[in-house]
C-alpha cells in the first residue's frame, strides 16, 4: 500500500468514527508512524510519541501471551484509544476521541480495517 492509498484509507476509516479527531497508523515492531490523518497538524514529535506509547501498550504483558487488542486511556481532554488485532499485530491504529465516541462501534471498525488490511497483504 502507497502512502497515498494509507492516507484515504485512514482518512474514509476515520469518518466512520464521529468524535474522532486522530486516527494514527503505527509500526508496533519499531513504534513508527506510517500514517496519520487528523483535524488538526501534530508535531511529528507528538506522533511519534504517539506510535511509542501504541508499541509498548499493545505488546503481549508476558512472552507466550496474546497482546491486548484495545487500550483506553482516558484524560482531561478526551480518550485516547490503541487499538491492534490477531490479523496484523505488527500494525497498531492510535485513535483521539471525544467522551462521546461509541467505543464498541470503533472497535468493529477498527477491526474490519486492519482484518481488510491483513487481507490485502496476502493477496
């Protein structure tokens, strides 16, 4: 997948996600950020910051141990969602959010992006 394909598809991915301000692609092997789309212009700082935190909240807590497939953090301004699956664990989507995002719809969303991701890989 090109750069500009990664940018509409996390650009059509978060549209389905009201309340969503951010939603960040990252390399959870290296905590790189391999795409972003979002209201506002980040600092890369604040990304790759971002795509730190994803790579060290979604890895297995033990060796042998599946890895979380969701992290909420909530804080003063909004939440702030990591969230990967079986499907592709080296990808990990970030997603900054309003109090109100219905975080089970984001869940069902974020699935079925990285399972069609994981799936456009393979073939």
């Amino acid at each position: 997948m090109n750069a500009a394909t990664a940018y509409e598809k996390l650009s059509s991915l978060r549209a389905q996600l009201p309340g969503c301000s951010l939603v960040l692609c990252s390399d959870l092997r290296s905590g790189t950020v391999l795409a972003s789309d979002s209201d506002l212009t980040y600092p890369q700082e604040y990304l790759d910051a971002l795509s730190e935190a994803a790579m060290q909240l979604l890895a297995p807590f033990e060796p042998n141990q599946d890895a979380p497939d969701l992290v909420l953090v909530s804080e003063i301004s909004g939440l702030r969602l990591f969230c990967n699956n079986a499907a592709t664990p080296d990808l990990g989507l970030t997603c900054l959010a309003s109090f109100d995002l219905d975080v089970a719809h984001l869940q069902s969303v974020v699935s079925d992006f990285l399972s069609a991701l994981a799936h456009e890989r393979v073939t």
